[in-house]
C-alpha cells in the first residue's frame, strides 16, 4: 500500500498578495549595488581614467612646463620612432632586461619553492631568509649594493683584496655589460624570494595523489614537473609571469641609482628616459606620448601572455 504525499494548495488571494510583497522586500534593488560601488568608481575615475584622457591629450601637444601648450597632433609619436635614437636604444635595452631576468626570477623561484616544500622550522627559517629582501625597497637595495660594489669600501673589494685577487671594480658601472650584471644580481636577490611564495603557493595545490600515480607508472620527475605539475599550475603561473614581464618593463630605480644610464645611455630604460625627458627637459607632451606608447606595449605583452598561458576553458 503507497502513501499518497499531501501537497498544501498555493496560497491565493491575501495570502499570495502578501507573499509576494515579502519576496520583493527581500529582493534588493540594483540601485544599492551601484550606490555601494560609487567610492570605488569615484577613485577609479579620478585617480586613474581622468589622468589617463589628460595625459593622451598632453602626448597631442607641446606641453612645456611654463607656458600654453600648442596642439601638434601625432608629432610626438613619429618623432618617438624617427627622430628620437636614445628612445629605441632604451626600448631595446629594456625588453633585453626583460627577456634575460624573466627566466631567471621564474627559474630561481620555482626551485626555492621546491625546496622550502616541506613543512617544518627549516622550512620557515629558509622562506623568511630568502623573502627578506622584497620587503627592502628598489632604492634602499640600489644603494645597499652600490656599497657592495664599491671599490674602496665595498666587501667585495675587501675579501677579493684578501684573497689577492685584483677585480678591477673600477669599471663595473662604467661599462655596460658589467654594470649590467650587478643590476642583475641585485634585482634577483631582492625579486626572487617574492616569487618563490607566489609559486609555493600553487606548488602546495597540485594533489599529491596525482604525482604518486605518474610515480607508480614510472614518470620520472621531469615527466612530472612538465606533464603534471607545471600544467596544474598555470594559474599561478601565469601570474607571476605577468607581475615579472609587466615590472621588468617598467624597470626604472636600479639603473637610476646604480647605472644612471652609463655609459652614454647604454644603460638606460625606457621608463628612465621617459623620467629624463618629462622632468629634466621638461618636455611634458612627449614625455605623455612615450607614456602613452609604454602603455599600449604593456598591454600587447599582457594580452599575449593570457592568450598563450591561460587554457581553453578560462578563455571560454
């Protein structure tokens, strides 16, 4: 014998009417999203799309420091690309930077994360050692190895010296490559620990069920690394090649402070010759279309990396 499942009728009338008030009460007007999002939007237009619509009009004009400006059109942007040779050598010089300290935070990171996996005191002694040095400012770390290269106080200077060895110091920020290389050092020392906890952190969501059962069908760890691990992690991936490309790019304190372009410009970033421009010539309307053109290079990049690096199913 089946029992029969009793159902209350809807309610009518009164009751269907009252309901129906109670479930608009609840429901909450669209217009409490856009009144809750105003002091965001405000910021965001005031701080960032007004700036941005001011500094496109000052890259269409002669914009000096004192004075009108006088409208020129795009004739701050040939001149960029015909005229101006310091502004290609440094665009050049930069997206060197960037092709050679990419790979090496990357590298450098993903390889401290292997190895400060395992929780324990070691562990965290190492992840505080190696993550120290991001919490030190570009220019505080400009300086502080500004002193390790010196030549007459430095600490290298001084165990080299007694050690008998001559490195000539002398020419590791005149010269271009050398100077070069410290800044190299210098930015992977203070970068890297940053980007170890960025990949630890994806490193940490990769199932170890997942890697025990390539193990036990006879992956090796390099199958792994590129069959398993590296794919489960594109997202953090991807990040960090963002936050790496996007700041190698606009480079600017550590060849400021330590190269200062030398020698004869060799050295120096785009974001720096922008820099020199905008408030030592004080050319303010090219230095608006310098910016104006870093900008749409930035976002090519970008746009490049999250079409290559993201998957079909996060473009979806």
């Amino acid at each position: 014998m089946t029992e029969q499942v009793v159902t209350a009728p809807p309610p009518t009338g009164r009751k269907a009417l009252g309901a129906l008030r109670r479930a608009k009460r609840r429901t909450p007007s669209p217009w409490w999203g856009l009144l809750l999002t105003t002091p965001a939007l405000i910021l965001v237009i005031g701080l960032f799309i007004i700036p941005l619509g001011l500094m496109f009009w000052m890259s269409l004009n002669n914009w000096p420091l004192l004075g009108s400006p006088t409208f020129i059109g795009v004739k701050n942007y040939t001149r960029a690309f015909t005229s101006d040779s310091t502004f290609i050598t440094s665009l050049e010089f930069t997206l060197i930077y960037t092709i050679v300290i990419t790979p090496i935070l990357f590298i450098g990171g993903l390889l401290l994360a292997f190895l400060i996996r395992r929780p324990g005191r070691v562990s965290g002694f190492f992840r505080t050692i190696f993550f120290t040095p991001y919490v030190i400012g570009f220019a505080a770390a400009s300086f502080l190895w500004l002193w390790f290269v010196d030549p007459r106080v430095g600490p290298i200077a001084a165990v080299a010296s007694s050690l008998g060895v001559d490195l000539n110091q002398d020419n590791w920020l005149t010269e271009k490559w050398p100077a070069f290389f410290v800044v190299i050092v210098m930015v992977t020392w203070k970068v890297v620990g940053f980007h170890m906890v960025l990949l630890l952190s994806g490193l940490n969501g990769v199932p170890t069920d997942a890697l025990e059962a390539a193990q036990i069908d006879g992956a090796g760890w390099w199958r792994r690394l590129f069959s398993i691990i590296l794919p489960l992690m594109r997202p953090t991936v991807t990040m960090v090649l963002v936050f790496s490309i996007s700041g190698s790019l606009l480079a600017f304190e550590q060849f400021f402070l330590i190269t200062q372009g030398r020698p004869s410009n060799q050295t120096m970033t785009t974001v720096y010759w922008i820099y020199n421009v905008s408030f030592t010539r004080f050319q303010l309307g090219y230095g608006a279309a310098l910016s104006v053109i870093m900008l749409a290079l930035l976002l090519i990049v970008t746009m490049f990396q999250l079409r290559i690096l993201r998957g079909k199913d996060d473009l979806d």
